[in-house]
C-alpha cells in the first residue's frame, strides 16, 4: 500500500470518527483506534491521542457552558493513577491479552446498561471510571466508554462539554506519560500532523447533527458506539 493511500484511508476513518465524536460526545478513537491500527501500527496511540486533544479541546470550547467541572475533577483524580497503570500493563502483559479485556469489560457494561444497569456520575463512580479510562486510554488509546457509560441518561449538551472537557486533559495526560517513557517519536507527530485536515473537516461536519441526539437517542448513541468499538478490537486482535 503506498504512502498516499495510507494516508487516504486513515483520514477517512479519523474525518468519520471525528463526526461521531462531535455527535455524541465521544468516539473518534474507540471506533478509529483499531483500523488504524491495522492500516498502520504507527498511528496508536500517539497520533491518536494527539489528534484527540485537539478535537476535544474545539469541543469544550464548543459548549463550554454546559461543562459539568466538578465531574471533570473527579475523574481526573482516577484518571492519574490508571495512566500509571496502562504505562505498567504495557511494559508487563502482553497487548492481545490486554485488549480482549479491555473489549470484554466494555462489552459487559453495555449489556449491563441495555438490560437493567443505570449508571450516575457520581464521585464514587467517576473515580473508578477515570482510573479504567486512564489504564484503557494509555494502553489502546480506547479510554472513552468508561466515562461516557456514566452519562448516557444525562443531557446532550452537558454529556458532550463535559466529555469533551475531560477527554482533553485526559488524553494530554496520556501523551506526557508515554512521551515521558520515550514512546512519542517524530514519526508519529507526523503523521498526527499530516491526519488533522481530516479531524477538523469532521468536526465541522458534526455540529449540525448535534441537535438530534438528546435522551433516548443519546443513550442508543453512547451504547453503539462503545458496543461497535469493543466488537472492532476483539476482530483486530483475532486478525493480528
């Protein structure tokens, strides 16, 4: 495959996640993360990571009244200890193992949310649900539906701002750790570089799709996605 057609591919697949992701509040790199990884190992989770932080910074921004901040605290606080631990589960575990558990887990909460499991965001719970994020995120760079599970019976405007809030200095969090490890090189800032037309023409595309998900259609959205997600990284392990 050339360098072009790469490039192609991997922009469609990141211009498509970045729509879902300005949508629902979440997504770009749950549903992008695993066929950019079989495009091109290169791509996770460094350009992924980088790529965001800047589309949930334009989304905090977006609808930065509705930003729920002391949820954002609170997962961040377990957000913290889980980087540390992805950054450890990569040096130790084998990454196949790793990442059917990371499917599993979501998996199961999504049947737990489908059949009777309503979920807050309460302290308790956006502690525990950053740590997973934060252990996912740096691992897989999939750290979006242990926090986007809690809100799925929340506001549209207030799931996505505060997602969007979180997700950005989740993510940065995550690049400083691996970069910290030497685990961020010049390729794959290039390669973020060359991938962030594609991210911003997504975003642009989402805003007017905004207005049709509140409620129930929320909380289908949040549901598939992270369904459709798991689904993708069990298939790409068992490819690999």
């Amino acid at each position: 495959m050339t360098l072009s057609l790469t490039l192609l591919l991997a922009g469609a697949i990141v211009l498509f996640g970045a729509v879902v992701q300005g949508s629902v509040g979440y997504g770009m790199n749950l549903l992008g993360g695993p066929l950019l990884l079989l495009i091109d190992p290169a791509f996770v989770p460094v350009p992924t990571l980088l790529l965001a932080v800047a589309h949930t910074a334009m989304g905090a921004v977006r609808e930065h009244s509705h930003t729920d901040w002391r949820s954002v605290g609170w997962a961040m606080t377990g957000r913290l200890p889980g980087n540390l631990l992805g950054l450890l589960a990569i040096a130790t575990l084998p990454l196949a193992g790793l990442n059917v558990a990371v499917a599993v887990c979501v998996l199961v909460c999504v049947g737990l949310s489908v059949v009777s499991w309503h979920p807050l965001p309460n302290r308790r719970g956006l502690f525990v649900a950053g740590t997973a994020s934060g252990t996912f995120g740096t691992t897989s760079a999939i750290g979006g539906p242990p926090i986007a599970l809690l809100y799925q019976n929340v506001r549209g405007p207030t799931t996505r701002a505060t997602l969007s809030s979180y997700f950005v200095i989740a993510s940065l969090s995550s690049v400083l750790i691996l970069a910290a490890a030497g685990q961020v090189t010049s390729h794959e800032l290039l390669l973020s570089a060359m991938l962030l037309p594609f991210m911003f023409v997504g975003f642009a595309l989402s805003s007017p799709l905004r207005k049709y998900l509140g409620g129930n259609a929320l909380r289908g959205a949040i549901l598939s996605v992270a369904g459709a997600g798991a689904t993708a990284l069990l298939l790409r392990t068992a490819l690999q």
